[in-house]
C-alpha cells in the first residue's frame, strides 16, 4: 500500500519554553540548530511538494520541537500565516503543531482556529503530578485535562504525547497515565521512553547516581502494555520511540537509556507475537505438527521480528510445532492467514488488539 499521508515538519527548538524539563535538550533532539525563520516556509513547502507522488491524499505543515503557542503572538502569527497561505493555494491539506498543556487557553485556540490550524499535540508525558514535578514540568496533570477538553470542544484534532521512565514513575504510573489519557479522547498519541541526552539535568541525575533510565527491554515491554490499552480504545499510535537523527547516531547525544533505531518494530512485534500466541492457544493448534503463518511482505519484518526473535520465540513456546513464516502479497497489512494441517483461518490482528489479548 503506497503512503497516502506526508509531513513537512519545521522544527522550533525550544522556542517560547521558559521552562526546563529535566530530560529536554531540544537541539539534540530534533537535531536542528540552525532556527527556522517564516519566510523559509512557502520554498520549503514547495520543495517538498515537488518529492511528493502526485496522487498524495494528504500533505500537511507540521510545527514540531518547541512550545509553539508559547512564541512571542508576532512571530508565532507569522509562522501560521506562511503555513495558513500554503493551505489557501492548495499546497498543503492541514497544519498542526505542538505545545505545552499550560500554553492553551481560549484566545490563543482563536487565534489558531483563524489561522487554519487542524491539529494540537499536547506534551503529557506524565498524568502523575510527583512525576511531572520531580521532572520539571511546570505544569500538572490538571492542566493537560483542562487544555484537551478546550482543544476538543474547539473542534481541532487532539494528539497527547507521554513519556516512559522519567524519574519517580513506575509501572502503575505508566498505566494510569495511558488510563487518564484514554479518558480524554484523543485522536492519537505518542509514546517516547525517557533517554539520557547529554547536556541535560537528567544527565546529571544520572551521573550523581539519583536516577536510572529503564533498561530497553523493560521499556519495551512496558510500551506493548500501553499500546494494547490504546487498541482498546481504537486509539492510533503514531510514534513509539525518537526517530534517529544523525546527531544522535554520529555524536554519541544519547548518553544512557533504551534507545533503538527500530524501537517501534520491537514493540510492535512482541504485540504480534501475543497475537499469534493467543490464535494457537485459542483454536487448539499447538498439538498441529507444521503451523505456516502468511503476512503481508510489509508486515513480515515485524512479524518475524528483529534477527527473526519473534520466530525463535515461537519455536521454544511450542516445541512440538514446526513454524513457517512466508509473505502474500495478496493479504492486507493487518492480516495474518494461518495454515495448519488441513485447516487454514484468517486473522485481522489489529480486531484482536481491540478485542484484547
């Protein structure tokens, strides 16, 4: 299936954010130090445009990084004017951006609603107030209530971005987080865990010994708990993890923490695991001497996992089982088709997510 959805994100490194979270060095997390100006806005968009297939469904200008509605009103307008002018030509379909729960309030959602803004991401990271303050936040679980109910009675698309294992937090903490997030009913959402990034105050937290980043498994196994809630509630999950960035990959940015270029394919592929797990017990197939899965060839890597674990796994969960697993492009990327003996059976995995397992 070709990708119908593009971004062009422009990146405002902790511009308008007075405050200091503990693990945020928004330079090295984008990986952008130069600023991004408005009238860089148009040209780029149209350069874009120009790598996009034509039969593209959606394209939409995206303001990432800093605290946006925190930006001085004029620099902020004309920011939203470059981007509200490129959706007037026709050359983009939507605009969002990111900013602070604190930073929403009614006349800063109409200035937004004037200027053709579609979506708000919100930095939650935590629904725990201990958490959110031993992290600096500045704000309160509270406060992220109270801008996503303006967000939503507003009429704009509703993103909430949480953070795994910033200090004071648990697991339980997690849950009830990803709890008190699906309660308010966003669109979407994004799940990053904690990382040490150098320069930071949770760098030196670390160094001092006071805190200790999740190891990567236990961040991952943490994450599938959380994207099975928001399954549940048919809540799409755009992002797991920070996307590498050369800075990161090339200067050694990540001090500590479970970092992984592929760190959305191993949740998403221990979450496939359990499902394929829960299809065998269910259906009495563990005794069936040859098992073959069929995926779609966009599907398979996840499915088989990464230096094929999922497989492995499968193999010493059902010793007595001799598992295949083969591509089909004629399934949808949801679908698995599962052939044993003489019986073969189809299972939309994302159903059984929501079904859950």
């Amino acid at each position: 299936m070709a990708k119908e959805h593009y971004i062009i994100p422009f990146f405002i490194p902790h511009t308008g954010c007075p405050h200091h979270c503990v693990f945020c060095s928004q330079n090295k997390i984008t990986g952008k130090e130069r600023p991004v100006l408005p009238e860089h806005i148009l040209t780029t968009v149209r350069e874009y445009i120009a790598t996009f297939p034509r039969d593209a469904k959606r394209v939409e200008v995206a303001f990432f990084g800093g605290s946006f509605t925190g930006i001085p009103l004029p620099l902020q307008n004309a920011f939203l004017g470059q981007a509200y002018a490129a959706k007037r030509k026709g050359l983009i379909d939507g605009i969002r951006l990111s900013t602070r729960p604190d930073y929403i309030n009614n006349s800063i959602l109409d200035n937004l609603k004037g200027y053709g803004v579609d979506t708000v991401e919100l930095g939650v990271q935590s629904m725990n107030n201990r958490v959110l303050d031993l992290s600096q936040r500045g704000h309160t679980a509270e406060d992220v209530a109270y801008a996503s109910r303006l967000i939503r009675g507003y009429g704009f698309n509703l993103g909430l971005q949480m953070m795994v294992g910033l200090p004071g937090s648990d697991r339980e903490a997690e849950i009830e987080t990803a709890e008190r997030v699906c309660a308010l009913g966003p669109d979407f959402v994004r799940i990053y865990p904690a990382l040490i990034i150098r320069g930071t105050a949770l760098e030196e937290m670390y160094r001092a010994g006071t805190y200790r980043p999740l190891p990567l498994g236990e961040a991952v196994d943490v994450c599938v708990t959380l994207a099975e809630m928001f399954a549940r509630e048919r809540i799409k999950v755009i992002r797991m993890g920070l996307q590498p960035t050369d800075m990161i990959n090339e200067e050694g940015e990540v001090v500590a923490g479970p970092f992984h270029p592929s760190f959305r394919q191993l949740v998403d592929s221990r979450l496939l695991l359990k499902v394929v797990s829960k299809v065998i017990d269910q259906r009495g197939l563990n005794s069936v001497g040859e098992l073959v899965i069929e995926a779609n060839p966009r599907t398979l890597p996840t499915l088989q996992g990464i230096g094929k674990e999922s497989i492995k796994s499968l193999r010493e969960a059902y010793p007595r089982l001799a598992v295949k697993v083969t591509g089909n492009r004629g399934l949808g990327q949801t679908v698995l088709r599962i052939i044993s003996g003489d019986g073969l059976s189809e299972v939309d995995y994302r159903r059984v997510l929501e079904k859950g397992i």
